[in-house]
C-alpha cells in the first residue's frame, strides 16, 4: 500500500517519522513538487504483513505484548550497531545475542538497559503475578 503526504521543509520531523515506523511503514527519500516549492513527497510503504513484530497474549489474566529482542529493537527504532556500541559488542555479537532462544538475565539487563529500559522478572503462580526482586 503507497499513499502520499505532504510537508514544509527539508526532513519529515523525527517525532512524526518515528510514529509511521513504529506502526511498520518504511519512509522513501522525499521528493520536490515543484522546483520553488518547499514542499516535499513522501511515499510510505506498509511493511510486509508476514513480518510482526509482536503479539499480544495474556499473562496473569492481564494482556501484554510479546516479541523478540529484534523485535524490541526495531519497535524502539535502534539499529543493532547503535545498541552493540552502547552495550560494549561487535553489531555480529548482538546479532547473535537477538538470535538465541535462552539468555543470561545480565545480558537481557545490558540489552534493554541500552534501548531505554529496564528488566522485571514476574513470576505467575496460581494466577498472581510476582515480581521477582534481586535476580
């Protein structure tokens, strides 16, 4: 699906930019309308639908969103070299790190640290939800 917009100036604002990226479009290099003109077009191409990021499942009878750690990243809008330099890896390091299915909890910890978060451990038992302290 393509549709167009149309702004004043030479960049689409980053807040407005980062909202149609999380929502899964990819933004084409802007193009002139007029040769005075100062407005700009921008064809935004929805993502492939085979490609989610995250679903939605229940914990503890509350939902929650669920998705890899590349899929936390690219929801973040990061690169994996802008977050292998924060948390002191080589981009093929981190590659491999998004790529296991068991992690230590320190790494997890460095990871999300990087992207602007933190970690919990929740415990669901009987239905009650436990937030683990100190692991």
């Amino acid at each position: 699906m393509r549709f167009t917009i149309q702004y004043q100036g030479s960049r689409l604002p980053r807040p407005i930019s980062e909202l149609f990226e999380r929502a899964g479009y990819s933004i084409s290099a802007p193009r002139p309308v007029g040769e005075r003109s100062r407005h700009y077009t921008v064809e935004l191409k929805a993502a492939p639908s085979e490609r989610r990021v995250g679903t939605t499942r229940e914990i503890a009878g509350r939902p929650a969103l669920a998705m890899s750690l590349r899929g936390l990243r690219e929801r973040v809008g990061r690169t994996q070299g802008e977050i292998a330099r924060k948390v002191s890896m080589t981009q093929p390091q981190l590659s491999r790190v998004e790529a296991r299915r068991d992690h230590l909890t320190s790494t997890l910890r460095k990871y999300v640290s990087a992207l602007g978060g933190r970690v919990e451990i929740v415990a669901v038992v009987d239905g009650s939800r436990i937030v683990l302290e100190g692991v």
